[in-house]
C-alpha cells in the first residue's frame, strides 16, 4: 500500500507540475498579446517572465509530461516574444531585450518543428525563421555600417558580420527552408565580407559556391582569381580566370586580370593572346591597344608596337603614354645610330649619312613628345626627353623653355 500512495502522490504532484507549467505559458501568451497591442513594461516584463519559467520547466524535465499541445505553445510564443522584443523599435523593450533575444528566437522557432506534430503553428513558425534569417543579415550590414560605427570597418567588424551572414545561411539551410531559397544574395555578401576579414579560405569558398549557383560569376571568377593569385597559385588562377572567359567571353575583368598575372610573372609573349581577345571585345579601348604596343616594344617587336601606339593615339589623343612611346622608339633609333658614328674611324665618309639619318630620327621624335606633354603637361619623362631631343636638334631656346619649366615643378 505504501508503493501505492507514493505513485498516486508522485502522480498528484507531476499533474500539479504540469498545470503550473500550462498556466505560465498560458499567462505568457496572454501578457504579450497585451504587450505587443500596447507596448506596456508592465506586460513584456511579465511576458517574459512567464515564458522564460515555463521553459526553464521543460528543459529540466526534458519535456517529459508536458502535452503537445502546450509545448508547440510555449515553443511558438517563446520565439514570438523574444523576436518581437528583438525587432521593438521601443525603448523600453529594447532595454528590457536580452543580447541573445534573435538567437533564443531561433531556438524557440526552429525547436518547434520536433514539438509540434499536429502543425499548429508550423506555417506562421516558417515565416518568422525566414525573418530571423534576414535580420542576420541585416545585423551583417549593421556591423560594417560606417554611419553607425562613426568610422571606416576594420577587419574585425567584417569577421563578426561574415558570422551574420554566415549564421543566415545556416538558418535558410535547414529544414523546413531548406531548398525553397536559393540564397545567392547572401552568399555573395559571405564572399565579400569573407575578403574584407582577411579569410581568403572562406572566401574562396563562398565564391566558389557562387560560381556553382551561377551568380555574380565574373565577379565570383575574378575575384576567386585574385585570391589564389596572392596565395601564389598563380597556374590554378589562370585556370579560374580561363573558365570565366570562356562563360563571359566580353568581361574585360576577367581577361585584364589574365594579363596582369603574364606580366607580372614577366610572361609577356603570354599576354597577347588574351589582350587580342580583349581587344575583340572592346576594340575602341585605347588603354588595351597601348598595353598591346608597350608589350611588343619590350619583346622587341618594334614595328607591330608602332602599331599599336598610334591606335591608341588614334582612339584617345590625349593618352601620354602612346605618344611618348612613339618618340620613344625614334630616339631609340637615333641612339643606335649615335652608337655606329662613335664606332667609325676619324675621317669616315659614313659619318655625314648616319648623322642624317640619326637628326632625321629626332626631327620624327619630336612631334610625338610635344603631343605627349599637351596631354600631360607636368610629365617628367616627357620634359626629360623633350630636353634631351631639343638639344640634339640644337633648338636652344625650346630646351631652355623645357628646362625653365623643370624648375619650376622642382624637378631636377
């Protein structure tokens, strides 16, 4: 009999358990109908209070006992309160808002599928993960906000919003959001913010995962490029960056990143080819036809570089850079043939005809440098050769303009 009346009071007070517990979420959903009607600190402090006791009692027991009805209640309005305490744009409830308030909702909304069998509440619970996703993703933002933070984002303000992000992929990866969003857009922002906190192993990851969701791809491939560029994988960025041209055959990214990593490793027989293909795509770009003739200049292909410079000149006339080039290439002739002259005996009869042929040189030089310094007046290499090649002509008075001017911009 003793066994008995210890089970039957054992039985009273788990029945007792179970109905304090159903009165505190009954009292929690009741206070925060209340609450969020009237903003009241009286209701979220009770809200609150309610729904923190009930769940405290669960968890301890393990949720042995509680029917299912009251625990996808206490499940659903958990989530309720502490996200709308999270989103309140009032004072007061915000002040009375735990630091966790987003994350307990989460728990309390995702928790909520296992509970809630009938599916009482699963279709509004699914919104509601959908929205703490994207307030993730705003916290993201929030993080590297340079109105809010007062500053520019360093390198630790990006890390804890690539956690954001990072924390919003999780959410929209699982169940029951799993597969009904493709989130491209905040894998993307992982990417970048990834780049920015100075984690190229996640970068490269999440421009990865880009590349394969078929998005911001000639960003996802130059960017990919750049990565493993700097990690030294200089033969798999080229690959990348391959890849990428041949999905995007017009990015200009995409082949002038190709390019940098020919001449930087000073392959420069190795940059034509995409810059031809660059040029395909863009045949109006000065820039690419300048870059075109200062590679065949130093791979010695004088006469395709003149080429290439005069296009440029062509294109845009008020680029330096060709101009000086061209002059460039004449007083390269004209130095070779100075070079022949000083070779010859005393007496030489070919003296006279080089000598010709070396001022005719710099006679051509000269337009090119004028041209040059109308497009960049203050260029020091172009009045250093304008100097240079005025003398060798012998036009006094033109170099010593150029040399006035030298001194004026405090060159030497």
């Amino acid at each position: 009999m003793r066994k008995l009346s210890i089970l039957f009071a054992l039985t009273i007070f788990l029945g007792l358990g179970a109905q304090a517990q159903q009165a505190d979420v009954t009292s929690a959903i009741l206070s925060f109908q209340k609450a969020s009607s009237g903003n009241a600190e009286r209701d979220w402090v009770n809200a609150k209070t309610y729904i923190d006791r009930a769940w405290e009692t669960y968890s301890e027991k393990n949720g042995a006992g509680v029917k299912e009805k009251i625990a996808s209640k206490l499940f659903y309005y958990r989530g309720e309160i502490y996200y709308f305490m999270y989103i309140s744009r009032d004072s007061v409830v915000s002040a009375l808002a735990p630091e966790n308030a987003l994350d307990l909702a989460y728990e309390s909304y995702s928790g909520l599928f296992d509970v809630d069998v009938k599916d009482r509440y699963t279709k509004d619970a699914t919104k509601k993960l959908a929205y703490v996703a994207t307030a993730h993703v705003n916290e993201a933002y929030d993080h590297i906000d340079k109105e809010k933070l007062g500053r520019e984002p360093g390198v630790e303000d990006y890390a804890q919003a690539l956690t954001e992000a990072e924390m919003a992929l999780e959410i929209r990866s699982k169940e029951p959001l799993a597969g009904r969003i493709k989130d491209t857009l905040t894998t993307y922002l992982a990417a970048v913010l990834a780049a920015n906190a100075q984690n190229p192993e996640k970068s490269k990851m999440y421009l990865r995962k880009l590349i394969e969701m078929d998005h911001k791809t000639e960003y996802a491939y130059a960017a990919l490029a750049k990565t493993l560029k700097a990690e030294g994988s200089t033969d798999e960025a080229i690959s990348v960056l391959q890849e990428g041209q041949a999905k995007h055959p017009d990015n200009l990214d995409l082949i002038i990143e190709e390019v940098n990593i020919y001449i930087q490793n000073k392959e420069n027989d190795k940059a034509l080819k995409p810059l031809q293909s660059a040029i395909a795509a863009d045949p109006s770009n000065a820039i690419l036809h300048n870059t075109i003739g200062t590679i065949q200049l130093q791979l010695g292909n004088e006469e395709e570089a003149r080429v290439s410079f005069l296009k440029a000149a062509e294109l845009d006339s008020t680029l330096n850079d060709p101009w000086y080039q061209l002059g460039f290439i004449e007083v390269a002739k004209a130095n070779e043939i100075i070079k022949k002259m000083n070779d010859l005996p005393f007496g030489d009869k070919r003296y006279d005809a080089l000598n010709k042929k070396k001022v005719q040189h710099f006679k051509d030089a000269l337009p090119y440098f004028e041209k040059a310094l109308e497009a960049d007046p203050e260029n020091k290499d172009t009045l250093v050769a304008l100097k240079e090649v005025y003398y060798a002509l012998d036009m006094r008075d033109k170099m010593l303009e150029v040399v006035k001017t030298m001194k004026a911009l405090g060159y030497q």
